[in-house]
C-alpha cells in the first residue's frame, strides 16, 4: 500500500511556488529595489523545498516492513524490529511515531487515507508495541484541513500582491 501527501494541499502549494516565482521575476522585470528581490528570492526558497519535499513523499506498507520516501531520501524499519508505536496528538495535528531501537519513523495525518495508514500499520506492529494513546486515537483519527485553508488564503493573498505588483510596473 503507498500512501502520499494529501492533493488538497499540494495543488495551493504548487500555485504558491509559482505565484513566488512569478513575483520573483516580475521584481526583475519592473526592476525593484533589491532589498525586494532578496527578501522575495530569499521567501521562494522554503516555499519550493517544502512543495517538492511534499511532491515526492510517500509511505509504503507491505507485510514486512513499512519505507518512507523523501526528497533524495529513503528510510525503511521492519516490523518485526518496532518496540513502540506512539502518538502526539495536537489539536486536529496528529504524529505517530514508529520506534526500533536506536531508529525512529514519524508520520502525520497529512497523508490522503490516513486512517487506512494507521490501520495497516497498527495490524503488522508488535501488539504489545501500540502505546494506549495511539490506540485510542486508531480509533477515530483525526482529519485536518487547516493547513489546506491556510494554503489557500497565502494563495489569494499572493495573488493580490502578484496583481497590484503588475498593475503598478505597467502603469
């Protein structure tokens, strides 16, 4: 099973590279201050590596072993090999924690499924692994969308800072 980022929140991170790129080239264009051209190339960068490290994650869970891909990144823990499961439930934000020794594994509830996530993994972990507050929260995980509402508002207020920025270079 492979699990990824949620679409609802890469597409409003996606147009929000772009509209920071898309600002970044219009500062050239218009030739503004450079102050205004580092302060919007220095906001580009945290933007594109988060979009990408976002593009390119995925969780996978066969019978064995359960592997994280990342951006230039992989890690992998067996099963077998876990000693406890646990969980850090903030608000509507939820971080299980996949433990083997000296070796961790976090995942979130940002992922689409997440519930099936939690399920598959929990049926493959050592039972005696599964602290009770992961268990409890297994039982009706928690749906976050606020990361998605705040994606979107940065979009629309970019896009309005993109807008009078054109407006006031061509007129």
């Amino acid at each position: 099973m492979t699990f990824r980022i949620r679409k609802g929140f890469l597409v409003p991170l996606g147009l929000l590279s772009i509209e920071t790129l898309a600002l970044l080239i219009t500062c050239f264009v218009f030739d503004e201050p450079v102050a205004k051209r580092i302060i919007v190339g220095v906001l580009i960068l945290p933007v594109v590596v988060l979009f990408l490290e976002c593009l390119f994650r995925r969780t996978i869970i066969d019978d064995e072993q359960v592997c994280t891909r990342k951006l230039l990144r992989r890690k992998c823990m067996r099963f077998a090999d876990m000693t406890a499961v646990e969980t850090v439930q903030v608000k509507k934000r939820a971080f299980v924690t996949l433990c083997a020794e000296d070796d961790f594994m976090i995942v979130s509830n940002a992922y689409t499924s997440f519930p099936s996530m939690i399920s598959a993994l929990l049926l493959r972990v050592p039972p005696e692994s599964i602290s009770d507050e992961t268990a409890e929260m297994a039982q009706d995980p928690p749906r976050k969308t606020a990361d998605i509402v705040s994606c979107w508002l940065a979009v629309v207020l970019l896009g309005f800072i993109l807008f009078a920025q054109v407006k006031t270079g061509l007129g």
